[in-house]
C-alpha cells in the first residue's frame, strides 16, 4: 500500500474544502513530479495524424491536452489507490466538479462542499491509520527474522538489550565513552538495502557527540577502539521507533557499517 499516496493526498484534501481555482495551483506542481511515470505517451502514428489535423490548431493547444492528460494519468492513479483502502469516488461526479469549479457553476453549496470533504478526509485519516498499522507491524516482524538469520549466519554477537553487531576490525586504543566526541564514516541502510545515509559521499567524516545520538549507536560504537570498524543491526526500539523519520519508516530495523577514525572528550 502506498504509503506516500495517502500523506499526499490528505494535504491536498485539505486545500480543495473550498473549490476554487487553486485547484490548478497546488494540484498541478505535484502531478507534473510524477510525470516521467506516468504520462501517457502518444506515439500510434495514426493518432498524432489525427490529433494534428482535427484536435489542435497550434502548440499551445498541445501543451494544454498534455498536461490535461498528466492530471487524468494522476487523478486516475488516486482513484485506484482510494479503492484498494475501500474508499470510492464516482470518475464521471470528479470530472463534473473539476468542470464546474472552471465555469462557476457548482451544483452543490460551499458549506455541503466542506462537509463531503472533510467526511472523506476522515476516511482517508481512518485509513491510514490502518495502513500504517499493517506497515510498521510488518516491518517489525521482517527485521526481528532478519536480525535472527544474521547472527545464525554470521556467528554475530547480540547484547541484553537486543542490539546485533560483528566486529571487523577492533582498532587500537582506548574505547569511547558517553561523553566523548567520535569522529566516524558509516553507510546505514535498511533492511531490504536501501540506503538512507553515506557519510562517504559528503566527502569528510562526520564529528558525533555519543550523548546525542540514537541508543543503538551510543552502545554500539562503544564495542570498538580507534581506527575500528563494525557492523550494528538496530531494532526499532533502539532506533527511530514506531514512528519514524523521513527517509526510514516506521518499526524499522537500521544496519550501519561504521568506522571509529577518531576520539575526544567534550
């Protein structure tokens, strides 16, 4: 289930409660983003012929039927979406709206306009809760598998709290403790291998005070010295929790690759 979709489409729901032509303003930007995926493309000789000859006098004619094209590919997509989580719009009423919100001529008052929203956005709340449910309990059973098939696989080692690692390198020295600074380059990913951050790429290591970051690294990075490297599997609860950030769902298992370069007291 598409997760974005339903964020998405909750924040536009919440624009059109007043039908207007800011239909157009906000609806179109986000529609034209998913344009490479979904525009429709032309290319049956026979039709440009007669879409050349009977249907456009010039180019802006063109542009106008292109991108009316791109708002039905989306619109059609949302209708899709709305039906898998039991939700349903009539096609021929969406396109009449859209018709009447150009021409002024609404069949319904404001106020009966506001209310149908706002029951649908309801809905829509109701239903993502749903899926989110589903999503983060998937998640969390899917990481708990995985993190049991790597330590079997990889003779890893787990600690009381649940944390997972294998050390590759131990390095030298002393090891960090919570109040230190460390200097480290690391690649998280998740579990599926979608990297979500690479400190190699931003082309310097990056300074962390341990007292700040997540649990799962604050225990984790204390298992290896200087110049050490080490692999740490995070379940949720020592990562990002339930909820999430941007870029890393809810329930959530993270991996990071992890190089200690340096220590210092704060």
């Amino acid at each position: 289930m598409n997760i974005i979709f339903l964020n998405f489409f909750h924040k536009i729901l919440s624009m059109f409660r007043y039908i207007s032509f800011s239909f157009f303003i906000f609806f179109i930007p986000c529609m034209l983003w998913h344009k490479k995926s979904s525009m429709l493309a032309i290319s049956d000789p026979v039709l440009s012929k007669i879409n050349n000859v009977i249907f456009f006098k010039d180019e802006h004619e063109k542009t106008s039927y292109a991108l009316g094209v791109s708002l039905g590919n989306y619109i059609e997509r949302s209708l899709i979406e709305q039906k898998q989580l039991g939700i349903f719009l009539d096609k021929k009423k969406l396109l009449l709206g859209i018709q009447d919100t150009m021409t002024g001529l609404l069949k319904l008052s404001k106020e009966e306009i506001t209310e149908k929203l706002q029951h649908l956005e309801s809905k829509l709340q109701y239903a993502e809760k749903v899926v989110l449910k589903k999503y983060t309990d998937e998640n969390y059973i899917n990481g708990a598998s995985y993190l049991s098939q790597f330590i079997k696989q990889n003779n890893a080692e787990k600690t009381d709290t649940g944390l997972v690692f294998l050390i590759n390198n131990l390095g030298n020295g002393k090891y960090p403790i919570d109040t230190d600074m460390v200097s480290v380059n690391y690649i998280g990913h998740l579990i599926d291998g979608s990297e979500f951050d690479n400190s190699y790429i931003k082309g310097q290591p990056i300074w962390l005070a341990l007292k700040d970051v997540i649990p799962g690294w604050k225990e984790g990075i204390k298992h290896i010295k200087k110049g050490g490297r080490i692999k740490l599997l995070i379940p949720p609860y020592l990562a990002y929790g339930k909820d999430g950030v941007p870029g890393i769902p809810g329930n959530s298992t993270l991996i990071f690759d992890i190089e200690l370069l340096d220590i210092k007291s704060l």
